[in-house]
C-alpha cells in the first residue's frame, strides 16, 4: 500500500517518462497520505486505443488510480488526488487535449493481503 495504477491511452506512449511519473506521484502519497516510500507501488499501463465522446476526435488519455488502506480524511485523499492531477498534468504539459482523471479509494483492510516473496 499504496497499489497505484497510472493507465494512458497508446497515442500518449512517449510523451512523458513513466518512472519519473510512477516515483514523483510515490513521494506524493508520502506527503499527503503518510505512506512509506517502500510500501509505495505503481504500474504504468498503455490500454491502447481509446474512445473518447463520439470517437470524432484521437482520445488522448491519462487516469491514476491510488488505493489506500481505510483510515485517511476525506481531505487527506481529495489533497493526494489534486496534487497528482497537477502531477500528471505537468507529465504531458505541452499535449493539448489530454482527459486527465485522479481516483483515491480505501482498500478493504478486511480482504487486502501482501507478502514479499523470499
């Protein structure tokens, strides 16, 4: 925790570096959610083609998803969404017509399980 999942439509593959995005929104979730750094795990996912409206028009897409375990503010989370919007608006500064979407959401402490492998 957080399991943060950052997912683009293909026309944005190249458009920004995703490691750099993966650990800036990480040193985020420190911030505004009191994660630890090494708890923090991302996966940047191109989806391929996207549909956006009625499909006149390329979609350009970018969402991240973070989820938490149950325990922070609403605040708290609205905060962490708003900076990695600003976050991920700034990863494709300079490509105009981007939809960008943030969703912060409790992770079931009753059902989430991790281990490392050894």
């Amino acid at each position: 925790m957080p399991q943060i999942r950052i997912e683009h439509s293909a026309n944005l593959a190249g458009a920004f570096e995703p490691g750099q995005l993966a650990l800036s929104i990480h040193r985020l979730c420190v911030e505004h959610a009191k994660a630890t750094m090494d708890a923090c795990k991302s996966r940047v996912i191109n989806v391929g083609d996207v549909i956006v409206a009625d499909g006149a028009a390329e979609g350009f897409t970018m969402h991240a998803e973070i989820g938490l375990l149950k325990g922070r503010t609403a605040e708290a989370k609205g905060a962490l969404a708003e900076a990695v919007l600003a976050r991920l608006a700034g990863a494709v500064e300079g490509k105009p017509g981007v939809n960008l979407s943030v969703e912060v959401r409790d992770m079931d402490t009753d059902t989430y399980r991790k281990q490392v492998s050894s």
